[in-house]
C-alpha cells in the first residue's frame, strides 16, 4: 500500500521511538517492511556512534538494510534475541496481521524467540477486530489443497502475484502467498490454530499474544507506546 508523506514520517517516528529500548549488548531481530527499515537505519546510526548490538534479519531485504546501514550480523543458531523490532499489516490490541512483504514465516520465527517483541505502526493500522486479508505461506504444490481448506474456515484465498514479472510472489523460502479474506474475525486465536493445522501450510500471518509493546505513530507528533 502506497503510504501518504504524513503517514511515513508516523512511522519513522514510532520506529526510531521503539529503537531508543535497544542498548548495549543486545541482540536485535531485525523486522521486514518499510516501517522497520526506519528502526534499522536508526539502529545502523547508533552502531555508528558506537552502540554495541548484533541482529537477526528476517528477509533479504532486512539483512542487506543492515549489512548496507553497518549492523553486524548474526543468525538464531548463535544467538537468542533478546527484543525484535518489526511492523504489521494490522494491529487490533496485541494480535497482528503481517505479511504484506510475504516475510512473516521468518518474522515470526525470530519474533517469537525474542524476549520482547516491539511493533511499529502508524495509525492507519489499527482496528478493533482484525479484518485484513491474512497472508498464508504454501508449498507451492500444495496450494490448490490449501485453497480449498482456506475456503472451509470461511475465508477467501487469493494467490498474490508479482507485479513485474508473470507469475506468483516467490517468498525467500521458495514457497508461494495466499491472501484469505475471512472478514473481520473473532477469534484470531481459533483462527490461527485453524490455518496452523493446514498439510502445506508452512506459516500464516496471524501473530496472536506475541507483542509486548505497540509504538503507534499518530498524525500529530506523538508516539504512543501500548504495552501487552
Ligand atoms: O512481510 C512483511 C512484514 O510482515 C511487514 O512487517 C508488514 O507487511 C508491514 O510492512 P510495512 O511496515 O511496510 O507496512
């Protein structure tokens, strides 16, 4: 979704706000998506004034942001993350939809192994029920199967495809995205458990209980911080 100029200067300043909570030592999961890059060029200025951090990226896109901004690397096989910064397509309290940069398999894997997973958000993102479409991972050979499952939990599936080349949206991991309109849900939690259980569904993104704090940038100057 293409963002207003209001709107990006909301979220680079919930995201600069929730990197301020990074300090020294720390390991950082590093989130996709245009409102986490402003976290990780902050964060990439802090190690240049000598913050001493480490980062676990969750998408190509957020390891050569860090690489390029000089924020060493490191990978969940040396290192636990002890905060992880990272954006939603949709906030309702606590839950989340992400996705939307096709990520979320590899975001939820870091933000759920980090001590406290801090989101950054402007406005527009919040809702009081979750109703945006949910971005579902699949084996590519298995998306027929998933559709029609999709269909029995009373959603809408629908394969994203790329928008410069034919064909579908290729995620890091090789697999295909089906986003499925289910209308505004009641129970993400029932729901989750519901798509978790699908053969072929290698992650979906509903992101229930995970978050421990929401920075929301408003229109005016102000950040709120909602804490879970
Ligand atoms: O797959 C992408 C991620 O889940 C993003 O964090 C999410 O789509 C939000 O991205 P943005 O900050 O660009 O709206």
């Amino acid at each position: 979704m293409k963002s207003t100029d209001g709107s990006e200067a909301a979220k680079r300043r919930a995201a600069e706000a929730a990197t301020k909570e990074v300090v020294d030592g720390m390991v950082v999961g590093l989130g996709t998506g245009s409102t986490t890059a402003y976290a990780i060029r902050e964060l990439g200025r802090a190690v240049d004034a000598g913050l001493d951090v480490r980062g676990i990226p969750t998408s190509y896109q957020s390891r050569s942001l860090a690489r390029e901004v000089g924020i060493p690397l490191t990978t969940l096989d040396d290192a636990t993350p002890d905060v992880a910064i990272d954006g939603a397509d949709q906030f309702a309290a606590g839950d989340l939809v992400k996705g939307g940069g096709a990520a979320h398999a590899r975001e939820k894997v870091v933000d759920a192994s980090a001590d406290r997973l801090l989101v950054v958000a402007d406005e527009s993102k919040r809702a009081a029920r979750l109703d945006h479409p949910v971005p579902v991972e699949v084996l590519p050979d298995a998306a027929p199967t998933v559709e029609a499952a999709v269909r029995d939990l009373g959603g809408d599936p629908t394969l994203r495809v790329a928008t410069r080349k034919d064909g579908p949206v290729v995620t890091d991991n090789g697999n295909v995205v089906l986003d499925c309109a289910f209308g505004a849900v009641d129970s993400p939690t029932d729901l989750a458990g519901g798509l978790s259980a699908v053969p072929g569904c290698v992650e979906h993104g509903l992101f229930v209980g995970l978050a421990d704090a929401v920075y929301v940038g408003g229109a005016d100057e102000e950040v709120t911080v909602e804490r879970y």
